[in-house]
C-alpha cells in the first residue's frame, strides 16, 4: 500500500513496554558550560520518555496500542497517564508506584534545535510484568515495542514472552548498553540511531555506507530487519535484500526531541498494517520530519492524517 493512499487498513494492535517521563524543558540560547550562569528563555513541562512517546506515536498513526510501564503517585504521573489516554491508548497495565517519584528528564534545548538530556528513572525502574496478562495481549499483537529505560530484566522477559507467543519484537535499544547473544534471533526488527549502531556493531556509522555496513553486521547476528537513523542525513534501511539510504527531508528542525521516536511509531504501525519495510521507512521519516518542526516531545508527533499531506522525501538510493 502506498503512503499516499487514503483507504486506511485495519488498526494494527501494537503493545509498548517502556518509560514514562515528565520533560522539564528549558529552552536555552546555548548549553551553559561548568560554572556558568546562564538566562534561559522559558521553561515548560511535557509528557514524554521513549516509551510512552513511542506509544503515542503508534497511536496518532492508527494503531490500537496498549502501554506497559510504571508512573509514581504523583501529579506527574497522573498527568503522563491521562495523555496517554487522551491518545486512546489502553493504560491498563500501566502501574503506580507509590514509593517512587515519576520518572523525570530534564532537558535542555539550545536556540540551534540540538538537545542535552539528564534523566531520572524513578518509578520507571520499577515496571513488573504480569507474563500471563502480557502474553494474552501479546497474542495477535502485530509487535511488541520496546527500549532500553526500563529494567534489563523486565525488557528481555517480555522479548521472550512475545517470541514465544508469534509476537514480532520492535527494538529501540536505547540508551545504549550490550543486547545479550540470545536475544538477538527473538528480535524482528531494530531500530538504532548512529551512536547506538556504533556500540553494538563495533563499526562506524557517520555516513550512510558505513550505516550499512553497520547494519549488515547486526542483522547476521539473527535480526530480519535493522534501521540505522542517521538525523538529517535520513535512514538506512538493511534487510535480507540489502541496504537502502532513505534521505531525509530538508526541514528547519526548532526540536529534534522525540525526533526517534515519532519516526519508530510511525514505522513500526506501517509495517503492521502490512505496508513494504521502506515504504514504512518513508513514512517513518515524513513524520519526524514534521516532529522536528515542533517543539517538546509528545506535543510534537503528527497525526497519520498530517503525515499523508506533507511533502514526500527524495527516492530511496540503493548502497
Ligand atoms: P534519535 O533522535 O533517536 O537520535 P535521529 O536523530 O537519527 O534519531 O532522528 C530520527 C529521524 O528523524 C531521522 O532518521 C530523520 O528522518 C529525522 N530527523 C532527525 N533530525 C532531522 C533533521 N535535522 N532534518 C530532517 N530530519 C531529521
């Protein structure tokens, strides 16, 4: 199906384990350097944490998503729930700690558009899984997304749990750390930004064919599919036909926050509704594309709708 159409195929369902963080955001001229003082020029609170903004952004493109993390007993938390739900999305399985406060990032962003982060777990440490009800929704799921923010443990039982049930497993192995040998068959597809293809190749990856490269080398380790993101230089694309540079859009970025996750989302509810993997890389990057332009992290995922009127990005170039 291409991108363009306006038939809408049936809703995948997309279950996302991950963290849930409010964003204290403040925008400032420049990141100050140690020992200065600096006058930022104003100050917001945002939902955000790459799991929920993963989930929002499968939401806003159709998907039927349900979230599985842990918020604390705080106004935060209430707040990051109630925005999910304002998304549709099934926040059943979304805990409460009590002893914990909500996870919280703080983040700086300078007058250029780039960003510097300071994260605190808080309650996203304590997710737990009830396996019986996470297999049940697994069942039928069209994937099981998932990232690095919440516990190892609780990260690697749910990418057994979904291989078990016929679940395809969407990685976003971030923030970067060792992926354990045998997990790595039980995942589908991966999605790294250039950093993150570095750590786990061990391959540069600073320009598309060095990403393809780095790609190659992930996905013989028993993954179907890797996407290496490379920021305005777009995506590369690595599967069982080879790899694929994507360019991205020429766009102004005001904020790249979540610029990764609304490009996952929307590649990740594309490839459940059964569109090609670069047709669903494509619309991966007209969406961030559109993110980038806004600024805050949730605030900023477009709607499916939104994403089919922007510009296409150039042809995808095969390495
Ligand atoms: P992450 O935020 O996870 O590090 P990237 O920076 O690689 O991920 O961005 C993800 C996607 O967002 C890219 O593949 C690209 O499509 C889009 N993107 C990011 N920055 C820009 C930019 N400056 N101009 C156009 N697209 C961008």
């Amino acid at each position: 199906m291409s991108p363009t159409s306006s038939s809408r195929p049936a809703a995948p369902r997309i279950v996302v384990l991950g963290s849930l963080n409010m964003d204290l955001v403040l925008r400032v001229p420049h990141a100050p350097a140690a020992g200065e003082t600096l006058l930022g020029r104003s100050f917001a609170t945002i939902p955000g944490g790459k799991g929920a903004n993963q989930a929002v952004s499968c939401a806003r493109e159709g998907a039927q998503v349900r979230m599985i993390g842990c918020v604390g007993d705080d106004d935060h938390g209430r707040a990051l729930r109630q925005a999910l739900e304002r998304d549709g999305i099934d926040t059943e399985a979304l805990r409460t700690d009590a002893a914990e406060p909500t996870g919280t990032a703080l983040i700086m962003v300078e007058d250029s558009g780039q960003n510097r982060i300071v994260m605190i777990a808080g309650a996203n440490a304590g997710v737990d899984l009830d396996a019986a009800d996470l297999r049940t929704r697994l069942e039928g799921a069209a994937f099981l997304v998932t990232q690095f923010e919440t516990p190892m443990a609780q990260v690697e039982r749910a990418i057994a749990l979904a291989h078990e049930a016929g679940c395809k497993v969407l990685l976003n192995p971030s923030p970067v750390q060792a992926i354990a040998e045998p997990l790595w068959p039980k995942i589908d597809t991966l999605v790294v930004n250039e950093i993150e293809a570095r750590t786990l190749s061990g391959l540069g990856a600073d320009s598309p064919l060095e990403a393809a490269a780095a790609g190659q080398a992930m996905r013989a380790r028993g993954i179907a599919r890797v996407v290496v993101t490379l920021g305005a230089r777009g995506a590369v694309a690595v599967d069982a036909d080879g790899a694929r540079h994507h360019p991205a859009l020429v766009v102004q970025a005001v904020d790249t926050t979540a610029a990764g996750d609304t490009f996952l989302g929307a590649l990740a509810t594309a490839l459940g509704e059964g569109q090609s993997f670069d047709e669903a890389v494509r619309l991966g990057i007209r969406a961030a594309a559109l993110c980038i332009q806004q600024p805050g992290a949730q605030p900023s995922i477009p709607q499916r709708e939104a994403v089919l009127r922007s510009p296409l990005p150039p042809d995808w170039i095969p390495l």
